[in-house]
C-alpha cells in the first residue's frame, strides 16, 4: 500500500486557505444524519466534538476518567504558542513555521506545519470569546512569555495552569452542545476496539467501566483524540490513566503508526525519589525563562548549594549554547543535564538531577520592582522580598507544587531537576486531512504523529491539539463525509459489530482467567525499566535488540502469570489496567523497533552511534528523511512504509542552538 | 513508617458500605498519600484479597479527580492541597488514618472511594459557558479587560471541580462550585451577555441535582484545594438576585 499525505497543490501559505475554498460541503440537513465518534475528551477531542456539533453532526464522546474536563490536557501548564506578533518581536507565521520545522529537527511534514502556524492566532481569538482568562498586562492586552527554541515571544499563558483553562474552555463548549442535545458524552467508558465494515471504521466496541459491560456505537467516522502513550515508560508526566489503547486497536485493525520511536524527554521533572514513586511531575518549561540550569564544576561535590560559590558553577546550557542558554529546545536540554549526571556532576541525593536556581532572577526582578516603586537605596532584603512576590506571582503555583513534593523551599534552595518522559511526537499516522490508513478513522492531537517531527517545542502541544478539533477536521471531515450522505446509519447486530465485540469479550476472559501470581502494575514497571533503560534517552543498536528479546519474553509472561483481582462485571480498575499495559506490551516492541531502524540521531531519538564530535545528535538526511509508518501484519510481524519528506521551502541544516 | 488504615469499602451503589481495617508497612515519607494506597493495593492483590477502589489520575493536583476524606477532611489535612499532592510527611509512624468517599446524595458512590460527580457537568451544561461557536471570535486583542477583573477570573475559574467543597459542606451545597464558574464568567465581558440566565438556570439544576443549601458555614472554602474564595458565593448571590429582580431571567429554562 503507497502512502498518499493528500498534501494540496500550490505554494505553501496558499495550500490550506485553497483546500478551505475548494473541500466539498455537508449541507446541514445531511449534517444531522451524519453520526461522528470521539474518542477522548482532551484539547484536541473536546475540541472538535464541540465544533463538529456547532455544525450539526450528531456527536457522541467517549473518556475513561469521570467527566470530560479530567482530561490531561488539563496538567500543561506553561502555555500555548501563537503567531501573533503582539510583542512587535519580529514573529510571524512564517517563522512559527520555521521554529517548528527546525525545533523538529526536520522530520515534520511541511504543509502540516503551516497550517499550523496560520491557525494558531484564531486559537488565541478563539479561546478569549469563551472567556479563558489568559494572563493581561496592566493595560488590558494580552501577555506574553518566552518558551525553549524561539527567540520571540509568543507564549500565551494562564499562569501555571494554560492547559486547565483551555480544557475548561473546551469542555464548556462541549457541555453547552450536549445541552443542547448535539452531542452525548460518555464518561467511564473506554474504546476497546474499532468495528470496521466494507474497509471503513463503522464504530466501536467501548466498555462502561463502571458495570463491565461491553457497548456497540455506530458512526459514520471515528475520531482518535487519546492522546500520546507515554506511560509505557511506566514514569512518566502522563497521567496514571493515559494509555495507548485505542490508537493500538486501530494499528492492529489496519492503522499505521508513525514514527513510533520519537518520544520527547523534558529536562525540568521533580526527580525520582524512590522506588515507590508512580509518577514524574513536571516543572514547566517556562521555569528556564527566568531560572538558570547548573551543576557544581567538581565531580561529586557534596557541599549544599548555596554554600558552592558563584566561580564554582557550571551554567552548562549558557556555556554550550550562547545564542540560546537556558532556552535551548528540550531535547538538547535534556540530553545536556543526562550528559553531566553520566560524567558525575550530578546532585541531590540521587545524583540524578541539576539544579534550576531562581537566585538571580529574584534579584533581578526585585531590582525592577523597586524602581517602579521609586524606593532609595534599596536594602538587599527589601530587592529579595520584592523579588520573590514577582516570582511568586509568575511561578507560585508551580513552586508550591515543588515544596509540597519534595519537602524543600523553592524560593530558598534551587530545585533539584531530572529529565523525565513526557510526550509523544510518533502516533497514528494521518494524510493532510488527519484520516489515517484506515478510511474513516481520523487522529487528531498528540495521538497523531503529525506536526512535531522529531522533537516538539514547548507550548506547541495545546496549539496542535486545538488547531486540529476546531479549525482542521471541520473541514476535511466535511470533504470526507460529504461521499458518505447516502449511508444509512448501520444498526449495531450488524456482524461486524457482533465478531468485533466477541473478540474484545474473548480477549478480557483470557485476561481474567490467566488467575497467575503477579499484579499488572508489577509487569507495567519491568516494562518502563526495559523502555527506559534501553529506549529512553540514548539508545543503541545492542540495547534496542535485547530490548526487543526482553518485551517479548515480559509479554509472553504477563499472558500467562498475571493476576487480575475481581470480576467482569463490576467496576475493576485491576482489569482496566491490565488491557491497557497489554497494549504497551506490544507498542514497546514496535517504538524499539522502529529506533533500531532509524540509524541516525534526530530530535528526542538519540542512537548513541551518530553524534558529532561535540556529542550533538548526527542526522542523516540522504537516508533517513522519510516518515516510518508501521504496518501491522501480526504478532510482533511489522511491516515499515517510507512516507518521504520533501522541504520545498526551509533548507534542513544541523540544527544549532549556539 | 507503620501504619493503620481505616477505609471505607462498598461494593456498588446499591450495596451498604463498611470499614475495612488495613496495615501497611515502611510506608516512606516521601510518598504521596495515593502511592501509600499503591502499596496497600499492591499488598491486597498478593494476598488475593480485593484491592481498594480509588479515582485518581493526572497526580499533580490538577486533574480533579482524587477524592478522598481523611480523617475527617476532604483532601486530608495540608491547606489547599489535593489528596494526590498530600504526602506521608503528614502523618506519624503509628497513627490510623480513616479514609472515606466523598459524602453526599447528589454524588453516588460506585465503589469503595469513587464516586459519581456527573452532576457537576449537568451543572455546567445547564450555562456554565459562553455561547460562541467556533469561528466567530474577533481578534483577542479586541477585547482588553482590566488586570485585576482578568485575575479575579482567573482565580475563579481555577476550580478543577474536585466536589471537595460537596464533601466538606455539612449541607452537601455545590455553591462554591458553582459560584467560582458563574464569577468566572460573570466578570468578563464575554460572559456579560448570558449572565442572567445563566445563574438562574445553573442555581435551578444544583437544586434538581440534590444538593443542599449555603448556610454560611465556609467549610468549602477551608477545604478547597485551589483556594476558590468564598467570595465567589456572595458575587453568586448577588448575580442571582439581580437576575430575578430584573426580569432577566425570562431567557431561564
């Protein structure tokens, strides 16, 4: 099967705003017959059930947490980027597009990104008219932030919280059309396969988690917005519930997956502290606008921080990379902080960390505030008290966090950081319209593998998942569904429907009755070690390979030695975690797979056989500048497909930070 | 650290809860409270008992979803803290830590600790929103709001809609819930134009959904992880009685 991305004629600002003009139409009479599926209620779900059912399309969502609005999304905090210009800091959408092509390490498609970068100011106008309280200048006017991998500003925020408020928004449009009867939500159900019919994706098979029992919904299309698959690194940021399920299901039923291997690693996570640890817990990125990253310049020093003098720091990130310092994107960050602790300049207790110092921001900003309140000869107490109030204002909630984690006063100490998983740049591959292999099946947000190439920048996410639900798929869906007018809906004791939900139910009784010794959170973390150890940061040839050996041999005994308390039929978050990290048993395979095939170092993949001299990633444009869309032909049976990148516009160089 | 655990545990809805008594050991410090309850799961499944029932999910105090009252609180003990970001420093080696659901008829348990709060979304259905549809905003710089009206909101609408203010209430009033979103938008001029009827048709589906009335107790407040003031109440009440004063409430279902 050749991969066609559907990406339109013309030049590249012209591409979408023709595809917009010329896309065939849904008149809303048909609207109201066409039925649409939405798997996840994050930014990118909540976003396009909302609009699609502005538009009239019968909407019905789906999430396993207990409302809608719990959706991850909800946990970003610094902010969501947009080509607005605001600062007259010389951005555009142009260079919103170049930043995210270059902090992509050039493995993105093109026409994607632009499209991206042209509807992120309406994402911006949009969110205000539904009343999310972005943060506002003194005058009234929208703020703004620097982030990691740009040199204007054109970060949007809400405090600490940007991804609350905007789910908040999201999901308030969405409640508002499921009173008015456009859409209906299901909370506590979770999609455990994809019912296809003629070679279309027809349904889904979903399960109530609260009663165990197993649903059939028809829709005329079926949308994925589950999000990334992080957690099969067992830590991650994810939430505990975030899982590769439902865009597994539909890689087994003919979706390819693409560039399964492209994880990003954020360099500002609370380290681990033990093994009882469940979570990481991210620090946003916008803490290094005004936090400065070092380690002591002596290996092993032991002293506390604040007694290790100002001569005897080593601002890593500032000493490699000038231009950029503390704002370089995430991946040569964290592989910077991995680099130090390897060569033993590591901290804390662990010496798995760095730390991020706010001392001379404090000083600084308290310096401001003190010629804004015209007082004389300052004291030093005065400037430090200043300081943290404004530091408090921009971060507190995110020092708060910090303190109540660790024990420790953020304000006092500087914080002892560690690089930790926290998004997926791969996922189902999608053609420009965001329908992947499968026709009628969509992937919108971070479960697709689209926009981010290798490595995504900060406050890029909640801007993709938000472009893609209200200003994309209203239109290709459109275009897609205005040749299915005359399809009926198909009642659910269609065959189709019957053989996809005996497979599922055939599938948990296998799970249930394997009645072994071992619990699926124990299994789940020998299969984050394994992730982590061999496929997380660097990676190599010989680990990849033993990885693959080890995932099979831990697949093969969780199937037959795992032990599932409860029953069916009755809410059993045991069992839902067992399907959940039976899926990350075989995705694990593939994501190692997928890093063995890629011989070369890019974004967040780092093969530790190509790097430059200088130890920075060593891409191989002549060999490697293709999509890997995996085909799946059964058990650890994978097929790749080259999907090629062609840059019209930007010229891929090394990518420099310096 | 040792400890002892009294937890609730009901089969479903329909059944009569009880307590269990539980005991974990070498419980550490640095923990979270839910990763204790990892441990006590963990525990139960090797011993092939039943593990406990508890909603959680993004564990970093944003998400909204853990609930549990401990020891007679909701979220435990530390100040504006959710129960995921509540860690075992908090407690002694020694101690019994009771552990119950969220209490309150208008949120059924479905197991154990979990409970069902789809309540809250009727709530926000009922005009928690603005109504503008995709497409038709103008330009965000068009609309410049005061900073301090713009923080207010935002402190507002920073409820994560946990149900801890239901749980604290002697009277299982949502008003802190529901006022933090109706001040939310009340005080920006997008949600100028539906204020009326949004108060009225919210505060009627708060009453249809069972919840109690506001008495002035200020439990919610106390126990708000997110700090929501209960100044939003009094800007509720304020906005409900301009709406029925003033007509404005013809639009209200």
């Amino acid at each position: 099967m050749a991969l066609n991305s559907k990406i339109p004629a013309g030049s590249l600002e012209d591409k979408w705003e023709k595809y917009k003009s010329t896309c065939k139409l849904v008149n809303p009479a048909n609207k109201r017959q066409l039925e649409v599926i939405v798997i996840g209620t994050g930014l990118a779900g909540a976003s396009a059930a909302a609009s699609l059912g502005e538009l009239g399309y019968k909407v019905k969502t789906f999430c396993f947490q207990d409302s809608p609005r719990r959706a991850h999304s909800i946990a970003a905090q610094g902010g969501i980027n947009a080509a607005k210009n605001y600062q007259n800091d010389g951005d555009s959408t142009y260079r919103l597009f170049y930043d995210t092509v270059k902090g992509g390490d050039y493995r993105a498609r093109e026409a994607n990104v632009y499209r991206l970068a042209s509807v992120s100011a309406n994402i911006i106008d949009q969110c205000v008219a539904q009343g999310v309280p972005f943060a506002r200048e003194y005058g009234g006017l929208l703020s703004n932030r620097s982030f990691g991998g740009t040199q204007v500003q054109r970060t949007f925020y809400a405090a600490g919280q940007t991804g609350q408020q905007l789910l908040i928004g999201a999901y308030q449009a969405l409640e508002r059309q499921v009173a008015l009867g456009n859409v209906t939500q299901y909370s506590r159900h979770e999609m455990l396969d994809i019912v296809m019919i003629d070679g279309k994706a027809r349904g889904v098979i979903v399960r109530n988690l609260v009663t165990g029992e197993l649903e059939r919904h028809f829709g005329h299309a079926v949308l994925l917005c589950s999000g990334g698959y992080g957690n099969v690194f067992y830590l991650s940021t994810n939430a505990m519930g975030s899982n590769v399920t439902a865009a597994w299901k539909a890689h087994k039923k003919g979706a390819f997956f693409g560039n399964p291997c492209y994880t990003q690693i954020h360099p500002t996570c609370i380290p681990v502290s033990g093994d009882h640890q469940s979570k990481l817990t991210l620090m946003s990125e916008s803490l290094r606008n005004d936090g400065r990253i070092w380690v002591p310049k002596k290996q092993g020093d032991n002293r506390k921080p604040n007694e290790i003098p100002e001569e005897e720091r080593d601002y890593y990130l500032e000493r490699r990379y000038p231009a950029f310092g503390n704002l370089v994107p995430r991946d040569v960050a964290s592989r910077a902080a991995k680099e130090r602790c390897d060569a033993g300049y590591g901290v804390g207790a662990s010496k798995q960390a760095v730390y991020l110092d706010y001392a001379s921001a404090i000083q600084r900003y308290g310096k401001i505030e003190v010629s804004k309140q015209g007082i004389a000869n300052a004291d030093a107490a005065t400037i430090t008290k200043l300081g943290k109030e404004v530091v408090k204002e921009k971060y507190g909630n995110l020092f708060d966090m910090y303190a109540k984690i660790t024990g420790e006063n953020p304000y006092e100490v500087p914080m002892r950081i560690y690089p930790a998983v926290h998004y997926t740049m791969g996922g189902v591959w999608v053609d420009y319209e965001l329908q992947t292999t499968i026709p009628g099946l969509y992937a919108l947000g971070e479960a697709n593998f689209s926009d981010h190439g290798a490595n995504r920048l900060g406050a890029s996410a909640l801007m993709q998942g938000l472009a893609d639900g209200y200003f994309v798929i209203p239109y290709t869906l459109g275009n897609n569904l205005a040749d299915d007018i005359r399809t009926k809906s198909i009642p659910t004791d269609h065959p189709a429907f019957v053989a996809a939900e005996n497979e599922v139910r055939e599938r948990i009784n296998k799970l249930m009755n394997i009645k072994g010794t071992e619990s699926v959170e124990s299994f789940h973390k020998r299969l984050g070690k394994i992730m982590w150890d061999k496929c997380g940061m660097a990676r190599n040839e010989k680990g990849l390979k033993e990885a693959i050996e080890e995932i099979k041999a831990l697949r093969k005994e969780f199937w037959s030695n795992v032990r599932i308390p409860g029953e069916v039929n009755e809410y059993n978050p045991e069992l839902d975690k067992a399907n959940r990290v039976a899926d990350f048993l075989e995705l694990g395979e593939l994501m190692c797979l997928d890093a063995l095939n890629r011989n070369e170092s890019c974004g967040g993949h780092f093969r530790e056989e190509y790097q430059t001299e200088d130890g920075e990633a060593e891409r191989r444009d002549d060999e490697y500048m293709y999509v890997a869309a995996w085909e799946y032909k059964g058990d650890s049976n994978f097929v790749m497909h080259k999907e090629e990148l062609n840059y019209e516009v930007v010229h891929p160089t090394q990518r420099s930070y310096k | 650290m040792n400890l002892t655990l009294k937890v609730w545990k009901q089969k479903n809805t329909n059944e009569k809860g009880r307590f269990e008594t539980y005991h974990v050991k070498d419980i550490s410090s640095e923990m979270s409270f839910l990763e204790m309850f990892d441990v006590l799961n963990e525990q139960l499944i090797a011993e092939g008992k039943e593990p406990v029932a508890f909603d959680h999910d993004c564990r970093e105090g944003i998400c909204g979803m853990c609930s549990m009252v401990i020891n007679g609180r909701a979220h435990g003990k530390w100040e504006q803290t959710t129960t995921c970001q509540l860690h075992m420093r908090a407690f002694k080696d020694g101690e019994t830590i009771v552990v119950e659901p969220w209490r309150a008829s208008a949120f059924p348990v479905i197991k154990d600790l979990v409970v069902d709060r789809q309540s809250f979304d009727r709530i926000i259905q009922a005009g928690g929103y603005v109504s503008v549809n995709t497409g038709n905003a103008v330009d965000a710089n068009a609309i410049p709001i005061e900073k301090h009206m713009a923080d207010e909101a935002f402190a507002s609408a920073a409820c994560i809609g946990c149900g801890a203010c239901v749980a604290a209430c002697p009277n299982a009033s949502a008003m802190l819930f529901l006022s933090a979103k109706v001040s939310h938008l009340a005080m920006l001029p997008q949600g100028s134009p539906e204020r009326k009827e949004r108060v009225m048709n919210m505060v009627n589906q708060m009453d249809k959904e069972g919840f109690g009335s506001c008495t002035n107790i200020g439990a919610c407040e106390a126990e708000c992880p997110k700090g929501i003031s209960i100044e939003n109440i009094a800007r509720l009440n304020r906005e409900y009685l301009g709406a029925m004063f003033d007509g404005g409430s013809k639009n209200a279902i």
